[in-house]
C-alpha cells in the first residue's frame, strides 16, 4: 500500500501542474492551436485581443466582436494590432462575421486600425461596422500601414479622421499588396493622400474589384477610392464617394503617379477642388 501511494502522489502532482499550466494557453482562444489546418477561434473581443500575442498563426472567426467595452472603449480604445518593428504576420479570417464599435483615439498616433501593421499578412473576409478612428499618419479602419499582403473580401463602415495617408479600410498598400473585393462606406478626413478606401498605393500594389462610397474631404491628393496611387494597379473599381479636396481632387483618384495605371473604373460622386481636379482622376 505504501508503494502504491508514493507511485499515485507523484502523477496526481504532475497532472495537476500540468492542466494549471496549459488551461491559460486554452483560455487564450476558443479553440484551435493557431496551424493552417486548425486556426485559433476567435469568438469574443478578449480573443481578438490576444491576436496580437501570436502575430504569426491562423486565425477563424467564429462569431460577432462587440468591442464597446472596457478598455476598447474608452481612452485611447483599442491597441491596434502590429507595430513596424513587430509586425502582424500571420492569416485572419473573418469568416463574415462582423467586428462592431472599433473605437481609436489617438490624435498623435501612427499606423492605426484594427491592424496597424502588417508585412506578408493574409487578411479576408473582415467585416467592420461603426468604426471611429481619429489619428495622424497611416490610418486605416481595416490596417493602417501594409506591406506584401493579401487582402480579400473586407469592409468597412464608420469616420476615419487622420493627417497623412488615410483611407476608409486601408491607410497604405505597399510593396507588391493585393487587394481585391473589397468595400468602404465611411466618412474619411485628411491632409494628405485621404482615399474613400485607401490613402496611398504604392510599390507595385494592385486594387481589383472593390468600390467606396460615403464622403472624402482632405486637402492635397483626395480620391473618392484611392488618394494616391504610385507604380500601381487599379482595375474594375469605382467609388460614388462626394470629394472635397483643394489640389489634386478626383472621383475615383486623386493623383496617379508615375508608372501606373487605371483600367476598366468609374466614378458617381461629386466633386469639389480649387486646382487639378477631375471627375475620374485629379
């Protein structure tokens, strides 16, 4: 009996260690271990939250956010997820559910959104209702600033206000981004390259497929889709945006730089500028 005592304490121990141990890895997410084939489960606001824990892994949501709540709703609200220095790597999948009340106010504050900044990121069927978000550069209701992603099949609705390149869903696209179906309906106030959906597109980027609507008024370079487009694509897009800017105002582009091209896009909105203004491109 004593023999068999001594052997069933130690394991007892160990087990217990070991569920003390792994149960706040679980409480991290819904489920999933974070793999391609089983994605963390994001279902609350406090699991989207930790997102930023594992900027490498899968994601799949798997029900509606509401993020007015405590401490996403007031203050500076929600941290977006990502910084230049570390990045937000991995895949997220919306799965067409919605994220409600992102709430961001940070007048002196850099790449925000629910991303701030994503490099080599999957991004797809993100659906974001009454955002508002008031910053300064690189804003965006979706990511603030993205370099080699993918972005498919994402929205957004809500004010964004900021200073250099601000967009409805996206602050910037860079280096060789994709984005295509996607849609923003926001109120969107800027200084520089303000777009409906996308402040700036650069570096060999392409936008396909996707439309704004809702207002835009900056000051140079506003677009009802895209502010600035440079070295870049823009195909089968159009925007019914009402623009507001001083120079460089378009319909669908403010400013086209070199090396880039527009194909296949329509423009609805109004249009008001002082110089450079087009109901197409500025």
């Amino acid at each position: 009996m004593k023999f068999r005592k001594l052997e069933i304490l130690p394991l007892a121990l160990i087990l217990f260690f070991l569920c003390v141990s792994i149960s706040p890895c679980l409480a991290q997410f819904a489920g999933g271990t974070g793999s391609e084939a089983a994605p963390y489960l994001v279902a609350t606001a406090q699991h989207l939250n930790n997102v930023r824990n594992y900027a490498g892994a899968f994601f799949l949501q798997t029900d509606d956010i509401y993020l007015n709540e405590e401490p996403y709703n007031s203050g500076f609200g929600w941290l977006p997820i990502g910084t230049q220095s570390a990045p937000f790597t991995g895949s997220y999948n919306g799965n067409n559910f919605h994220i409600y009340h992102l709430y961001i106010n940070q007048p002196e504050g850099n790449n925000l959104g629910l991303f701030g900044y994503a490099h080599s990121a999957v991004l797809k069927n993100i659906t974001l209702k009454d955002v508002y978000i008031n910053g300064k550069d690189y804003i965006g209701a979706l990511i603030g600033s993205a370099t080699e992603c993918f972005i498919e099949s994402c929205s957004s609705k809500g004010t964004i206000t900021g200073a250099s390149v601000t967009g409805g869903l996206v602050g910037s696209l860079e280096l060789s981004c994709h984005l295509e179906k996607c849609f923003a309906n926001c109120v969107v106030n800027g200084q520089f390259a303000t777009g409906g959906l996308c402040g700036y597109s650069k570096g060999a980027s392409e936008i396909y497929s996707s439309h704004s609507k809702g207002t835009v008024t900056g000051n140079n370079a506003t677009g009802g889709l895209v502010g600035i487009q440079g070295n870049s694509t823009l195909s089968q897009c159009f925007s019914t945006s009402a623009v507001q800017g001083n120079w460089g105002a378009g319909g669908l582009l403010g400013v086209n730089d070199t090396q880039s091209s527009v194909s296949y896009c329509y423009s609805l909105g109004s249009v008001t500028g002082n110089s450079n203004t087009g109901g197409l491109i500025g």
